[in-house]
C-alpha cells in the first residue's frame, strides 16, 4: 500500500498540486513525513523505489510464526502453519 500511496503522490505532485498539509495513519504517516521536507515528484518517485524494495521479511523477520488460542477443529490451538507469510521470501 505504501508504494501505491507514493506512486500517486508523485503523480498529483507532477501535476502542480503542493499540499498545504499532510497527514497519514500507519503508512501513509510514513509516506507523509518522508515527503514533508521536500514535496516533488522526485522525492514521491525514491520513496516508491523505496517501498518497492521491501520485502516481507524486512517488515516481519525472517520467518513469522502465528498462533492462535481459540481451537481449531482438528484441536490444535494453531490458527496457521508455521512458516512464511509469502513466496517472496
């Protein structure tokens, strides 16, 4: 979501649109900060870069291991396997 977010930030940027203000909630908060500074299309186009770079490891660790406590039907208390979030590694 975060490099969609930027992708479309540098579009209305690139446009002539500047922004008064900016804020966000939870990526787009990332995405705010980073462009406060210096709001050009340019800088829109790096931080999509940036996200595009980004892993699911890089977020979540090498592996992500989820649990759950409510019981499924084979009786285990694990809601998913262990193991990756994706096949991106």
């Amino acid at each position: 979501m975060g490099a969609v977010q930027a992708g479309m930030l540098a579009e209305v940027l690139a446009a002539g649109v500047r922004p008064d203000l900016i804020v966000g909630v939870s990526a787009g908060a990332i995405n705010g900060a980073y462009l406060a500074s210096d709001p050009v299309p340019s800088r829109a186009e790096l931080l999509a870069g940036l996200w595009a770079q980004l892993r699911t490891r890089d977020v979540l660790g090498a592996r992500l291991f989820v649990t759950c406590a409510l019981p499924t039907v084979a009786g285990s208390t694990r809601l998913f396997r262990r193991g990756r979030v994706d096949s991106n590694g």
